[in-house]
C-alpha cells in the first residue's frame, strides 16, 4: 500500500475498505506510511481527540452525493448554455469553427473549417481527433447547440471523481462542500462562459486519472491519463506530468507511470513535428509564432502572472494544495501560457483555467488530511476549516460570475428582436455559401458552408450575415460588401436586433 491509499481516510495509517469502514493496513518495514509519514502528536489529549473524531466519522462514503451533485451542475451548465444560444450570445468564432469540424467527421468526411480558411483541416491548427467522439450525437442532433449541452455534461461528469476523492479522504459534508466549490469554480464558469472548446473532454479525463492516482490505482491512471494526447497538443506533457506524479507516489520505478511519462513526451513531439504540420497547408505549426524571439518581443509581466497563479491557488484552495505533488501536473499548461507571447493566454479570462481546476482541488484533497493531522495547531485548524471556506469562496465569487444569470427573469425569455434576427437567419437555405462574422454564427454553420469574414478565398458567397458595428448604417455595410466582393450585387435580404443579412442578386454585374 502506497503513501496515497494510507492517507485516504483523513488520518496516517488509515485505510477505507470495501464497505467504506476504517481499517488498519499492515504496519511493516516495506510500508513507506509507517517509515516516512510524519507522526501525530503523542499525548493522552491527542489519543482522546482521535478516538472522538474517528467515533464521529461516518462509517461509509455515501454513493449518490457525487452524482447528485454532478446533475445540479449539468442542468445549471445546459441552462446557461441554451440561454447564450437563444439570445444569440457567440462571443467567439470558435463555436463554428468545432461545429464545422465536428460537421465534417459526422459525414465521414475531413474535419475542414472553412471559418479558418477556404479548405483548412482543423488537425493541422490544433490537434483535438477527440472531437469525432461527438459525431454520432451531432448527426442526430445538428446543431451548435448540441456542442454546448455535450460541453455542459463533460463539465459536469469532472464533478464526480472530485467530489467522491474529497468525501473518500474528509467524509461526506466536507467532501461535498469542495464537490460544490469545484462545480462552481471560476475556472469552470468562464470555460461555460465561453461557449465550446476541446478542453472539454481534458476536465473529466484529468479528474479521474488523478483521483486514480491518489487511491494508487496506477493502471486506471494511466488508461484515463492517456486520452490527454487525443484532446489537444499540449496535453501530452500534461499525461507526462501525471505519469512523473505516479512515479513519485510509487517511489520506485514502476512500468506503468514510465510508459505514460514516454508516451505522453512522445505523442507530444509527434504531433507538433509530424502530425500538425503535414495538415497545416505551411508545413508547421502556426503557434510556434506566438514563443521565442520571433513572437513579437511581449513577455509576461510579473504581476500578471503572479495574479493569475494567486487566482489560480487562492480562492480554491486556500493556497493548502502546494503542500500536494498534485499540483505539478499545472505546470505544463501554466508553463506553455506563461512562456507566450500572446496577452490572452496569461490572464484569468476564457476558457485556459478550467483545465487547473480538477488538478488543484484534487491536489488539496491530498494535502488536507496530512494538515488535519500536522503538529502545529494553527495548521490543523486551517485544514478543518477550509472545505467550507472554498465553497463560501466560490459562492460569494458566483455573484459576478456566470452562474448568477440563471437568478435574473431575463435568462429565462428570449428577446422579441432576437427572436426576429433568428427567424431572418433561418431563411438562408441548406448548402448556401455565407460569409459571417461572430454573432450570426451559431444559427449558420449547421446547414451552410460558412466563411469568415473577409476571408472567402476569392468567393463572392451567396449570402453575408453580419452584426451591425456601433456608427454603421446598412448602406455602409453595403458598400463594404460590394468592395470586398466587387463582381458581385448584394441586395438586403432583411435587418432584425443589430443582425443584417444580404443576398446576392447575381455572380457578375
């Protein structure tokens, strides 16, 4: 038995069996809990505490709490999720671009996006193959509402592995209050926020493959770790860090964790010097730019980053997960931010720190039950008290943050004028060419072959959807289309909110 499965029932030297009772494990010298793991305080006051708090504790780890919990974050999620696709909220063009990809793998042809450009194969932008795991779904369904309700349950599912680790090592109020301040962490909020990303799928896999590693279940690890490679580039030297993890809480050189630490450098290194480049239309990895010298010079300032790893540490976790090895598998991705050249990777904004939040809060599942049982009183206090402390900190940071909408009335109607800009937007028919920018997209791409903006290739599209700018008038939008296009006549198909749609009356003037 391993340091992690002998600090899993909150105190050293303690062990949760079958039915969820306490058991003593084997005192031997092989047993690293008996020859490292620090000593509780001896004395009579020590033992007599011990005997009330194990007397207290429940006799098992109750078995719907996590999944209770994961529902209540699925429906909050989906809610927020069909409020934006009903106001037509988009707020980026990344929701097409997957819906595109997406689109293509469940037609069984080539994930291109021709948001990205006319032709472009999404494999040679960002390595995400997992996507085809939502094909079968979208067929049935098609719509890029699809792709948020299935965001929505992936978020969710992550609920799960978090809360039953918390309640296995703190018992069932404790572990279900940091259940609770993870589902409803910032990190999560603003990925839900923004409508979809691969990183979707990451959540759940990271969640469970750590809460593996913490019971020293090493094969489950490294099944759930490994799929990290299929879900985005980077997240290869993240499966690595959890193999190194493993490593370290095996102390030996188990076959497994080195398998994965190989495995995940090696698909790494594969897939951004083989296997992005030969579907990159350059022949590279157009992310490169934005690192090293050639990025444009910006660097993070100090502040920033320390603001964003204090964001990061601070209203999660109380700080108490760097006392965990857990929380090295963060550093690969705040690693590869932090090295960028580019602004919107450093701060806490988007969708790049919900990836942290399962591997922090799990990290301080780990760290608390060694502070809980830590000689210095002050300690032992902090750890008690700091499952509630983060899920008041959670609670108390919702107030600004997505999740409050679903408390105002108005999340729950569908404006008249938005309702009228989709009803227009649906009068584009099946397969027609449209050139769009943010706004329009989420109604478009499911039905139509959907370019960005300024970026057809050469093609005057059939249709032009686009969002009224502050100061311009429909016949300036006009004007600009004809020059974009100026072989082409686009006449105004019709005009509801700030939504404009233009048709084109003929090929050639």
């Amino acid at each position: 038995m391993d340091t992690a499965a002998a600090t899993a029932g909150g105190a050293p030297g303690r062990d949760l069996g079958q039915d969820g009772r306490t058991v003593p494990p084997p005192r031997t010298p092989a047993d690293p809990a008996a020859t490292t793991a620090p000593g509780p305080p001896a004395g009579p006051l020590w033992r007599t505490a011990r005997r009330l708090r194990d007397r207290a504790a429940p006799l098992h780890v109750p078995r719907l709490d996590p999944y209770w919990a994961a529902l209540l974050f699925f429906l909050a999620f989906a809610l927020l999720a069909l409020h934006r696709f009903r106001t037509l909220s988009t707020s980026s063009w990344d929701l097409g671009i997957f819906e595109q990809a997406i689109r293509g793998y469940a037609h069984f042809r080539a994930p291109v996006v021709d948001l990205k450009g006319p032709g472009t194969n999404i494999l040679g932008d960002h390595f995400s193959p997992v996507l085809v795991v939502l094909a079968p779904l979208y067929r049935v369904f098609p719509s890029s509402l699809t792709l948020l309700i299935a965001q929505a349950a992936l978020f969710a599912v992550s609920v799960i592995p978090v809360t039953r680790a918390a309640a296995r090592a703190l018992g069932r109020l404790p572990g279900l209050a940091l259940g609770i301040a993870y589902g409803a962490s910032w990190g999560l909020q603003k990925a839900v926020d923004f409508d979809f990303h691969e990183i979707a799928f990451a959540l759940p896999l990271l969640a469970f493959a750590l809460e593996a590693v913490l019971r020293g279940r090493w094969t489950a690890a490294v099944c759930w770790a490994a799929p990290l490679v299929l879900v985005k580039e980077d997240l290869g030297v993240t499966a690595a860090a959890i193999g190194a993890l493993a490593l370290i809480r095996t102390r030996r050189a188990s076959p497994l964790p080195i398998a994965l630490v190989g495995f995940g450098l090696g698909a790494a290194a594969l897939t951004l010097g083989v296997l992005i480049p030969s579907f990159n239309g350059s022949g590279s990895y157009d992310y490169w730019a934005k690192f090293g010298a050639d990025g444009g010079g910006a660097t993070i300032p100090l502040d920033t980053a320390l603001r964003t790893t204090l964001w990061v540490l601070l209203p999660t976790t109380g700080l108490l997960a760097l006392r965990s090895p857990l929380i090295l598998v963060a550093l690969p991705t705040l690693g590869w931010r932090f090295l960028s050249h580019e602004p919107h990777y450093w701060g806490i904004d988007w969708h790049y720190n919900a990836v942290l939040m399962p591997v922090v809060f799990l990290a301080l599942v780990d760290a608390l039950p060694r502070a809980r049982v830590s000689t210095r009183p002050w300690l032992r206090s902090y750890a008690h008290h700091l499952p509630a402390a983060a899920l008041a900190a959670a609670l108390a940071l919702t107030a600004n943050l997505p999740l409050a909408r679903l408390t105002e009335s108005a999340t729950y109607r569908t404006p008249p004028d938005v309702a009228a800009a989709a009803r227009l937007l649906s009068r584009i028919p099946d397969g027609a060419t449209v050139e769009s920018d943010i706004r329009p997209l989420s109604r478009l791409t499911d039905h139509t072959r959907v370019f960005w903006l300024g970026n057809t290739g050469g093609l005057a599209p059939g249709y032009i959807a686009v969002q009224l700018r502050d100061g311009h008038t429909v016949r300036q939008t006009v004007a600009e289309a004809v020059a974009r296009h100026p072989r082409a006549h686009y006449v105004v198909l019709g005009g509801a909110a700030d939504v404009l749609v233009l048709r084109r009356t003929s090929a050639l003037r």
